[in-house]
C-alpha cells in the first residue's frame, strides 16, 4: 500500500515511534486518512528523504527528485540523534515557527504533519501541503505563519541557498530578542 499521490507528488512516509499522546498525534491521523503510510520499525521504511533535525544539510527544492519522503514520529523529549537512524538522505527543515497548539510560536518545534507539509511547499507541493493541513483545525494557520519563508526556500536551487535565506530569518529573531 502506497500514500495518497496526487499526479507525480512524493510519497509520504512516517516511522512511528508511538511515544506521543494518540489523541495529540498529527501522524496517526494522517494515516488515517491515507494521506500517509505509518512504518513501525526501520526496516519497514523506504528509503527516501528522511527529515532530520540533526542533519547537516537542509532540505532545498533539489531533493524533490526522492520518490519517498520521510518523517520520525515522536516525542520532542525523545527526538535526539540517535533516534534518527533510518537509512535515507538525511535533511533538516529550515528555520519555520510552528502553529500547532502545543508549541505554537516556536521556531523548529514542528508536528509530524507540520514538517511533512513544509517539506511538500519546498517541493513546490503546496496543494498538497494544503490538503494534509486541512485535516488540523490550526494546519492553515501553519502557512500563514510560515508564508514568507516557504515561498523564499521553494525558490532556491539548493541547500546553501536555503541555508543562507534562513540566516535572514535567524538574524531576524536575534535582533527581536
């Protein structure tokens, strides 16, 4: 069984750790609907794009080529290094605020749903960002937020492109502080 696609979009994938609250879980409702394939285990997952907060390469629009993109789904207490050991081309999200309600305003401190969606606009995928957003009472608050950024990151050619937009928005929030 494959997630839903829409025309020649990425598959969406999610290795569930099911260390979160079910009733809280963005990923879970997401299969629900079929917008996603849950995988319980590293071996069950398909190698893709795998994001990763603790990668050394941010996601640009020259990683849409994957056929399969991929989230961990757990706990931000849990979410450290070692969690992160599925096979795959490693990507960290750049600089977004989250919208969700438990961290809403927070730089980094994305959903599952969240990052897939973000992922999806710098994929040039918005439609389909729109479409898993639209599950969550808040989800089109989360491109509302992130309007500015997401359409700058889906205009780079690359990774260091991405990285020197979200410089901008770093420099930006040091200064507000």
């Amino acid at each position: 069984m494959h997630a839903a696609v829409v025309d020649t979009g990425v598959d969406l994938h999610v290795r569930y750790e099911g260390d979160d609250d079910p009733e809280k879980c963005t990923a879970r409702k997401l299969a629900r609907f079929d917008l996603v394939d849950l995988h319980r285990s590293d071996r069950a997952t398909p190698y893709g794009v795998v994001l990763n907060p603790h990668a050394e390469r941010a996601l640009s629009p020259a990683d849409a080529d994957h056929d399969a993109l991929i989230a961990l789904d757990c706990s931000w207490e849990s979410a450290d290094e070692a969690r992160f050991s599925l096979p795959g081309d490693h990507r960290a999200l750049p600089y977004l605020v989250a919208a969700n309600p438990v961290n809403f305003g927070r730089p980094l401190r994305l959903t599952t749903v969240e990052a897939l969606a973000a992922a999806l606009c710098v994929f040039g995928e918005r439609d389909r960002a729109e479409a898993i957003l639209g599950k969550f009472t808040w989800g089109h608050t989360f491109l509302e937020l992130n309007a500015e950024p997401l359409r700058r990151y889906a205009d780079c050619a690359d990774s260091a492109e991405v990285v020197a937009v979200q410089q901008e928005y770093l420099d930006r929030e040091r200064s507000d502080a």
